[in-house]
C-alpha cells in the first residue's frame, strides 16, 4: 500500500515539474514577440540649451622643454673618461728557471709569485696569474686580462 501511495505522489511531482517547465517557454516566446519590445523603449528627451565651446589655452611654457640654466654636457667626452682602463697591480714575480721531464717531455718551470715558490706547466693558474707560454728564457703571464713577458734573473 505504501508502494502505491509513493508511485502516485512522484508521477504527480513529475508532471508539476513538466507543466512549469511548458508554461515558462510559452512565456519565454511571448516576451520575444515585437509587441512586448515595443512596450519597452522610453522616450528621452534633448535638451534644447545650446553647448557652451571653450578654447584651449595653449600660450603657457611647456614645463618638459625648459632648461632651466642647465650646461649641455660634452657625451664624446664623457664616454670617453667612463672607459679608460685602470691597470691590475702586478703581484711580486721572479722567474728562476725551468726543468723539462725526460720522461713526457713537459717543461716547468721555477716561479716566485708574491711570498711563495711554485714549480708550474703551461695553463696553470697560480694566485690569479696564468702562465700562458714557456720559454727558456722567459715565460708569458696573463694577470686579470692584461699580458706580460718575465724574463729569467
């Protein structure tokens, strides 16, 4: 009994639902008619005053375009005290002399760089100094990108 009393409640809440679902796209079709849309427009009135034009004010200074006493600044002059190059400050060095393997042929050399004595090849950074060439009578330095010869004392 129960079955049939709820079968009866939810085939009337589903037909509810249909007729309020119809009847909003009837009134949804309505309300797209012209006669509706023509119900809506307002009228709007201009006021007949006549407008008031006013000029523009351009005889003031520009504020962007003053120098106010400024000197024009000399730029070649300028870019050329910017880029002057300051020289590194050499460490202490002395060349003693180098000493060539027998074995692989591979010349070091004797260098005293600053307070300390390094026996070094070809490439090696010592203190910020490369040794870029070995001769036997001086070597090749590079220091902070400025190169220099050492001769042997």
């Amino acid at each position: 009994m129960k079955k049939i009393k709820s079968t009866y409640f939810l085939i009337f809440a589903v037909v509810l639902i249909w007729v309020v679902i119809v009847v909003r796209l009837i009134s949804l079709k309505k309300d797209e008619s012209d006669d509706n849309m023509v119900n809506r427009i307002h009228e709007v009135r201009i006021s007949e005053e006549p407008l008031v034009k006013e000029k523009l004010n351009l005889s003031y200074r520009d504020p962007f375009l003053q120098r106010n006493g400024l000197k024009k600044r000399n730029t070649k002059n300028d870019i050329k005290k910017s880029f002057i190059k300051i020289k590194p400050e050499w460490p202490r060095l002395v060349y003693c002399g180098f000493v060539t393997d027998k074995v692989t042929g591979v010349k070091n050399i004797n260098i005293k760089v600053g307070n300390g004595s390094y026996l070094a090849r070809t490439n090696q950074v010592i203190e910020d100094v490369l040794i870029k060439k070995i001769a036997k009578d001086s070597i090749e330095l590079e220091f902070r990108g400025v190169s220099k010869i050492v001769y042997i004392k």
